[in-house]
C-alpha cells in the first residue's frame, strides 16, 4: 500500500521530473504552460490530501473541496480589508498570516465536522460531509462584502520572504515545494504506527477496536490532517487564480478531487498526481473541444473502474487486473 515498490519508485521519479523540467525550461517562452502546470500541481496537492483518507482510511468524503475554498478566503479576505481599511495590528498581505490563518481555519473545521462526521459510515458519511461542504459553500455565497455569488477579486498576493508570487516561476516552483513535502508527509504518516492502524482500520475496524486501538481517533487526526493540507492548496489557489468565489468548494469539486484519486489510484502515493496530471491535461484537450467534456470524462472514470483496478498507477505496476480477489 504505501511502500513504493520498483515501478512505483520509477514512476514516482519519471513523474517529478515531468512536472518540474518543462515548465521551468519552456516559461519563458509560453507562460501558458507554465499556469498549467501549476494549477495541475495545486490540485495535486489537495488530492494527496484528499487520497489519505479515502485511499488510505476508507472515508469518502464529498466535501472536501471545503477545505480549499477555506484556505483561499483566509488569503483573500485578509487582502480585501488591507484595501479597505485594514485589519488593526495584522499586515493583512503577510503571507505566513494569511497562510496561518488558513491552516487554523481549516484544522478547526475539520477537527469539528470530522468529531460530527466519524460517528456514520459509508453512504452517511458521505452525505453528512457533502452537507457540510455545502453549509460552507451557502455561507460564502451569502456574504455579499465579499462578492458573494460573483467572487472576490485578489488585490494583491501573498508577501513572502525570498518568494514573489507575482513571479509565475517563483509560485509555481513554490507549490512544487509544497507538493513534494506534502507527498513526503504522506508516505511517512502512511509507514508509520499511526498509517499502519488507518489502513487497518479501513480493513477491519472492529477487530483493532478489540485490541484496544481508538480508530474513531486516529481517524479524526487523519482528517484534520487532511484537511488542514487542503486548506493550504486553497491558499496556493487564491494567489494563482488572483480571484476567489464560492465555486471552489462545490461538491462537483470536491467529486472532480475524487476523480483524480480513483483515476490515478487511490492509497498510493503518487496515484492521485498521476491522477490530478490526468485530469488537468485531458480536461484542457476535452474542453477545447466541446462544453460537454464531462461525458467522456464520466465514460472514463467508469472504464477505468471496470478494467483498471488501481487507476493509472495499478496499471503501471501491474496491478490492474479486473479480475483479482476483492481482498487482494
């Protein structure tokens, strides 16, 4: 599961390497590329997140696309005061505020819809984090100061030391950065006694209950964790797009972050970047073509759950047989 074994490793090298020599050798030249690329490694990073606890803990989550829209307006709202007033004593375009700010907010979220969420199971679950998903969505798109419906409009990005995000180099190789600690942070968590107790627990639950283990705890950690990780892919987000609305934390977002887990292949590391380079790249082809690219995209989706058991990445490694044991 969270061990890399050789095609993985490969993969995981191969696909770094994609996401990070091209666009820094080609920018200068068609800066399109360049956005492209770092939208592609944003949503990577939220769908890391998002593959802890579905791929690796079991819980579907259809709100997790919360978390982003709250990492993006605890950077953009900040931004809006320092225009209008400002916040008293809080340089209100300091990035490690606005990006405390969103690592808090989104902890406290999680920590209090994960406490209400854990106590259901599978469809319920599901439901109850798509209710709180849209709880957030309603209440920004209720707050008219901030654009409401419509959006709100980034002044200015985030300030930090040695990094400009005005740069489009400079934002992309930071959320490179991010990315690969985040993955990092994953693949540790997932090796250790903690990832070895989530994955058991998706597996059998009652059997490590009755050897003393509180899975609903671990379980509320790795959300919060989760969470907090995709809080901050909405901060990377808000200075990206300069623009923030209520759109970002839909439930069709939080299902198109599910498409890239299934799609690249949920408890594995590299799977949903695999994952999210998929989507991003096709979506742009599939769009460009016609407003309908959800269709072939939905058409693919079921294909790949058919006959590629483990997304793209089980493909690669060998793993996507649709005809393996369900407990293998």
């Amino acid at each position: 599961m969270g061990r890399l074994g050789k095609a993985g490793w490969v993969t995981l090298i191969v696909m770094l390497a994609l996401l990070i020599l091209p666009p820094v050798l080609l920018w200068s030249g068609n800066e399109f590329y360049l956005l492209l690329a770092t939208r592609l490694v944003i949503l990577a990073i939220a769908a890391v997140s998002l593959n802890l606890i579905l791929g690796y803990g079991g819980m579907v989550s259809f709100g997790h696309a919360a978390f982003i829209g709250i990492g993006a307006y605890a950077m953009g709202i900040p931004v809006y005061h320092e225009f209008y007033g400002g916040l008293p004593g809080v340089a209100s375009t300091n990035g490690f505020f606005q990006l405390a700010l969103a690592v808090g907010l989104s902890a406290l979220f999680a920590l209090i819809t994960g406490a209400i969420s854990l106590r259901t199971k599978g469809v319920y679950f599901l439901m109850i984090t798509m209710a709180f998903g849209q709880m957030v969505f309603f209440l920004f798109q209720s707050l008219s100061e901030y654009g409401g419906d419509d959006g709100l409009v980034i002044e200015q990005r985030s300030e930090l030391p040695l990094v400009s995000f005005d740069n489009p180099l400079s934002l992309y190789l930071t959320s490179y950065a991010v990315l690969v600690a985040v993955m990092l942070l994953v693949w540790l968590i997932v090796n250790s006694r903690f990832g070895m107790v989530l994955r058991g627990a998706k597996g059998n639950d009652q059997r490590l209950i009755t050897l003393g283990y509180n899975t609903y705890l671990y379980r509320l950690t790795a959300y919060v964790i989760a969470g907090v990780i995709a809080g901050v892919a909405g901060f990377l987000m808000a200075n990206f797009a300069s623009f923030i609305s209520p759109d970002m934390m839909g439930w069709s977002r939080s299902g198109e972050l599910m498409f890239m887990v299934i799609l690249g292949g949920a408890a594995s590391v590299i799977g949903p970047v695999l994952g999210a380079a998929a989507f991003v790249v096709i979506q742009e082809v599939l769009s460009s073509w016609t407003v309908y690219w959800h269709l072939p995209f939905g058409i693919m989706l079921i294909l790949i759950v058919l006959y590629g058991r483990g997304g793209v990445m089980g493909i690669i490694s060998g793993r996507g047989s649709a005809h393996r044991r369900p407990d293998e």
